[in-house]
C-alpha cells in the first residue's frame, strides 16, 4: 500500500496498515502472528517495510528535495521466494 506522512508520530504507519487490514508484514507488535510466523522460513528479519521516497520542502527554499531508494536486497528476496511459491508458478 502507498502513505503519504504528515507527522511525525511513533509507528503510525504501522497502526494504519494494521487498522485497514493490511497490517506490516514482520511486525510483532502491530503486524499479524500467523502472517509473521509462515514468513520466518522465507528469510524475512526485519519489518517488510520500504521508504520508496522522500519528499521535503523547506520554507527557506523554493524547490522540494526528492530521494528516492530502490528495494532492498533482503526484502526483493522474499518477494522472489513469495512469486516462486505462488500457484501457477511451478513448471
């Protein structure tokens, strides 16, 4: 899913995800037992949780600053193992 912040506020994205049924794959606190626990043998370690970009605009400047991260290597992975195993995938 897409989230756009418009706070600062401790897990918030995490809370969302959870509230509209789409909690973060890995989260322990607010993410879902039985997901986190079928994600373990895929090598998941961390919270399936990637900033695709940042975008800051500061009031002294007149342009906005963008950065912008690919996936990283440990989630692509799990990606990869997740379309290996999906039905119809399998020769």
């Amino acid at each position: 899913c897409e989230v756009e912040l418009d706070t600062g506020r401790t897990h918030q994205i995490r809370v969302h995800a959870q509230h509209i049924g789409h909690p973060v794959l890995g989260d322990e606190k607010y993410g879902d037992a039985e997901a986190n626990r079928l994600a373990r043998p895929l090598g998941l370690k961390r919270l399936f949780l990637h900033a695709l970009q940042f975008r800051f605009v500061l009031p002294t400047v007149a342009e906005a600053y963008l950065f912008q991260a690919p996936l990283a290597p440990e989630l692509a992975s799990v990606l990869d193992r997740l379309r290996a195993d999906a039905p119809g995938q399998r020769g």
